[in-house]
C-alpha cells in the first residue's frame, strides 16, 4: 500500500479537524465504556453461594443490554467520516487505483483511528477502576482486584474493536467499489426494504416464545445464556428495523408537508435513513432500558415491601445499585452517539448547506428542518422500542409489574431523560451548523 494514500486519507481538509477527531472520541468512548461494564461484571463470577446464580444471571443480562448498543456505537463511530473518505477513495478508483488497493487503505486507516481511540479508552478504564471497586456490593465494596480486566483481556477487546473498525470500512466499501462515480457525484441512494420489519417481528416472536419457554424447562445456567442472547438479539434487531420505520414516517410527512422546513425535513430522512437512525438510535436503547428499569424498580419496591429477610433485603440493596450503574452507563452511550453522529451528520452535509444558502435559504429555516428531522421521529423510537422491550418482560415478571404506576413513572422519567439528552444536543450543535454556511 502506497504510504500517499494512507496520508491522503488520514489529513482532514482545511477547518475539518473535528472529522477526524469524532471517531477518535467515539472509539475512545466506546473501549472505556466496554472494559468498565466487563470489569464489573466479572467480579461475580468469583462467587459461589446459594445467591451467586441470581446475580450473575443480573451481570450477564446487564452485561449484553449495554455490550450490544456498544458494539452498534463503534460501528457508528467507523462510519462518522465515510462522506469524507468515500469521495477521496472514489476520486483514486476513477484515477486508476485497483480495488484491492483501495480497501487496504481505507481497513488500514480505519484500524489506526480506532486504534488510537481504543489506547485512549484503556488509559480512561484504568482512571476509573479505582472508583468503581469502591462501589459496594453485598454490604462491602468491591475492590480494584475485583474489576480490574487482565493484561490479555484488555487486548482482547482492543483488538475488537479494531474488527468493528475494519469490518464497517469494508463493508461501506462496496458503494466505492462498484459505483466510483456515483459516489463522487452524490447520485448513490441509501435504501431500506421492508424485509426489515419482517425480520424484526420474527426475530421478537422467537424471543417471546424463547422466554417463555426456556426458565420452566432449561437448567439454570442454559437459562442465563439464553436470556442474554435473547435480550441481545432483540435489542439489536431494533437497529435493523428503525431506519425503515423512519423511512416510512417520513414518506408520510413529505406527502402532507406544507412549510419549507417540513419538506426538507422529510426529504433529509429519506437521502439517507439509515444516516436519520443514527442520529435518534440512541433513544431506542434509552427506551428499551427504561422498560427494564421500570419493571426493575416495582419488583424492588414488591420486594423491600414483603417480610423478607436481611439477605433479600441486601439483593433489592444491590439491584438498585446495579440498575443506576446501567442507566449511567447508557445515558453516557446515548449522550455519545446522539453527538458525535449529530455533529457528524453537520460535517458531512455541509456542501448542501452551502448550497441551499448560496440559493437564499436562511440557516434558520435549515436548522428547523435538521430539529424536525431528528426530533419528529423520537416519539416513534421511544413507544416502538419500549413495547418491544414490554414484550420480553412480559414472560418473566408479568403485566401487573410492567403496568404498576412506579414503573410506569420511572419509564417515562427515564425516556424524558433521553429525549433531554437528544434535544440538548441538537441545540449544542447548532454553531456547528452556522460555521457550516460559512464560505470554505
């Protein structure tokens, strides 16, 4: 591989250094935030008494609720400036560069910003470490030793996430590959087909049918795996099957829109759904939890209620300890991703800017429509995750628990929370946005 390509693509364009630090901060972000959840979680796997399975089954569940949109935040974050990349590597493919050339350099610098992301959420899990043994369980705190990942685990999710890396820039290679041109040209169209949705509901039903099933006549240990792997799975369907619902909201809207910013709007979710899903992902996790939660926080109050005994009254302690560890850690993710693909979005779509304000339009009327485009789906997000999330629960604890009013409440504090987040940070971005109208 020619070491000029490497560079090309490595050196941001004049006044574009943020293109090429988001992902650093998203990697970075994404690896302390991964090694903190595994360092907790497997201090409980030291333990061997009667109450040992109930919180390992919690640690593992726990444990994929927040991996899973970690591993949908590091893909995120390897796609933050493929408008950027995509040009430059379509302008070297219709200059003459081979395909195979091509992907090496785009695996290769891929690899290196992760990579410098990745030391620098290492360098931050050990920051934290000492903080997080002082978090206490079963009545005394856990301890460095206790959370602290080993020398061989640490590289172990190093080098995951460097695959996440190189898998998402190989993947967001074809459109390059097959259609340079199309790409320079801006005539490529992000599509998403209905399929989706129909894999979705399967994936769900089998979910529903797993839950049901497996507790009654699984063994403990079979049980644990499957509900990890069930909640998992049902949880990243969601990403499969969002961009086609904002696909067809916003059809809906095009067709009944009557102001400027209402039509661009809807014809900004449309150029790119997926593109839209990732700005309001971070809500649909937000949501998903907040059903856990809920139903989490009736059955402690059902619990610390009943006439049990010190050792139940330490579990519900310890519940409430570990579910506020959770809900931290995926506000943190949603803050994350709402930002960094907010902000990336702005970047990647600043010739458009320039353009619609070379032809009179203000940056108010944009920034209207950019609100509306990320914000008018956030209710679809919100009730289509937590029903699916209520769906899963169902099985398990019931409709008396999912419905009682303190979960109900904390729901819709916690979901409040994450359209807080979504909103604060689309108000943050807006000077981004003002500098983007700016002449080059």
């Amino acid at each position: 591989m020619n070491p000029r390509v490497l560079a090309l693509l490595l050196r941001p364009a004049p006044g574009q250094n943020s293109v090429l630090a988001l992902p650093i901060v998203a990697f970075g972000v994404v690896t302390a935030l991964v090694l903190t959840a595994i360092g907790g979680a497997q201090s409980f796997w030291t333990w061997s008494d009667e109450y040992a399975p109930l919180y390992q089954a919690l640690a593992a569940i726990a444990l994929v609720l927040l991996l899973v949109p970690l591993a949908g935040l590091g893909g995120a974050a390897a796609r933050l400036s493929a408008r950027r990349r995509d040009e430059r590597l379509s302008t070297l493919r219709l200059l003459g560069v081979t395909p195979l050339g091509v992907g090496v350099a785009t695996v290769v610098e891929s690899a290196l910003v992760a990579g410098i992301g990745a030391v620098a959420g290492v360098f931050g899990y050990l920051a934290v470490s000492p903080l997080i043994g002082l978090i206490p369980f079963r009545g005394e705190p856990l301890g460095l030793q206790a959370v602290l990942l080993s020398p061989l685990s640490l590289l172990a999710v190093v080098l995951g996430v460097l695959l996440v890396a190189a898998g998402s820039a190989a993947l967001g290679l074809r459109r390059v590959v097959i259609s340079p041109l199309g790409v320079r040209m801006r005539s490529t169209v992000s599509t998403v087909h209905w399929l989706r949705a129909v894999i979705a509901v399967g994936v769900i039903a089998v979910s529903f049918v797993l839950i049901k099933v497996f507790p009654s006549i699984g063994g403990l240990v079979t049980t644990i795996v499957v509900l990890a792997a069930v909640f998992g799975a049902s949880l990243a369907v969601l990403n499969l099957v969002g961009p086609w619902v904002l696909k067809v909201s916003a059809s809906r809207q095009l067709r009944r829109a009557e102001r400027p910013d209402r039509l661009l709007a809807a014809r900004m979710v449309l150029d790119s759904p997926k593109a839209a899903w990732r700005q309001v992902g971070g809500i649909a996790m937000a949501s998903f939890m907040a059903v856990f939660a809920g139903t989490g926080v009736s059955l402690m109050n059902v619990m610390s209620t009943s006439d049990a005994a010190s050792a139940d009254l330490i579990l519900v302690a310890d519940m409430r300890t570990g579910l506020v560890i959770t809900l931290i850690a995926s506000f943190l993710m949603v803050a994350v991703s709402v930002g960094v693909n907010q902000a990336s979005a702005i970047l990647d779509e600043r010739e458009l800017h320039r353009s619609l304000h070379h032809l009179g339009m203000p940056v108010e009327t944009v920034d209207r429509a950019r609100r509306r485009a990320i914000m008018s789906p956030l209710l679809v997000t919100a009730i289509g995750s937590a029903l699916c999330a209520a769906v899963l629960v169902f099985p398990l604890l019931g409709i008396a628990l999912i419905t009682a009013p303190i979960s109900i409440m904390t729901i819709v504090l916690v979901v409040g929370a994450g359209i807080g987040v979504v909103w604060l940070s689309t108000t943050a971005t807006r000077p981004l946005l003002v500098r983007s109208f700016q002449p080059a």
